[in-house]
C-alpha cells in the first residue's frame, strides 16, 4: 500500500472511532456567556441528547478555566441560588437543553482570561458509560439572568402594590 492510500485508511479509521464514541451522547449548540471585566467564573450552556442507555454526567475540564462544575439554580424566595451537582443523571432517550436562566449549566471555575464575544474553547464532558466526549464551546453576548432579579428589587414592589 503506497503512503497517501494508508494515510487515507488511518484518517478514515479514526473517524470510525470517533462516530462511535459520539454515538449515544451527542453535544450540540456549547454556548458560553461573554465576561465583563474581571469576572472570576464563567458560565456555558449545551445541549444534550443520550439515544445510548441510561448514562451521567459526571465531570468536566476546559483549558479555558482551572475548573468545571455542573451547576444548578433554583429560587429561594427572591434570592437565585447556584448548587453544584456531583453528576447528572441521563436517562436513555433523554435530551438536556441547558439554556440562561433555566437551571442546570456548566460553571467554569477560575476563568484563565476573560471570555469575549467570538472566542472557542474546548470543552471535555466525562460520562459514566460514554466516556470522554469534547466540544468545542463558542463565547456569545447573553443577557444576565441576574437582570430579572434586579428588576424584581427595583421594581418589583410597585408592581406587587399595583396587583
Ligand atoms: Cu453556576
């Protein structure tokens, strides 16, 4: 077999592995929120879908931060909370859509520079049964979900009275 064939071959086994891989967890649509200033932490937001068996999201690592922490947030009375979670359960068949201001999302702890609009990083997402899977993350302007929290202690008792 001449070089270029079996370079062709290497190329084309590899892809076969990685479409296995990827086959029961697919990660699309990694977003992550643009920083202001000196922002410590950062936060990105993903879909995904498992079409394998029941699985978890266990942990995760980025070059871009010294961490990664699975994070959820629930209101308590008016204050927004954020909670890390040890992993998170996938049932088979299931699809996570992570979005701003709905809950779950993945923290990056320790962002090594800031995050501006148009940058990527990779993302490494740890399951219990799929194993590694990487993503690439894009850095996009989002609106704070803490704006609606301001809002509410702004200008939330007005409209409380006005009720
Ligand atoms: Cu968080």
């Amino acid at each position: 077999m001449n070089k270029i064939l079996w370079r062709v071959c290497a190329l084309f086994l590899l892809g076969l592995i990685g479409t296995a891989q990827a086959q029961s967890i697919v990660i699309d649509k990694a977003v992550a929120r643009a920083t202001v200033g000196k922002m410590p932490n950062g936060a990105a937001f993903l879909q995904i879908e498992n079409k394998g068996a029941d699985d978890a999201l266990l942990s995760g690592s980025s070059p871009a931060s010294s961490r990664i922490e699975i994070h959820t947030m629930s209101m308590e009375g008016d204050v927004m909370k954020m909670r890390a979670l040890d992993q998170l359960e996938l049932k088979s068949g299931q699809r996570i859509e992570m979005k701003p201001g709905s809950g779950i999302h993945i923290m990056l702890m320790g962002l090594k520079k800031p995050l501006a609009v148009g940058d990527k990083f990779p993302l490494t997402l740890n399951f219990r049964k799929a194993g590694k899977i990487e993503t690439t993350v894009e850095v996009v302007e989002m609106k704070m979900p803490m704006k609606k929290g301001e809002m509410h202690e702004h200008h939330g008792h007005h409209q409380h009275h006005k009720e």
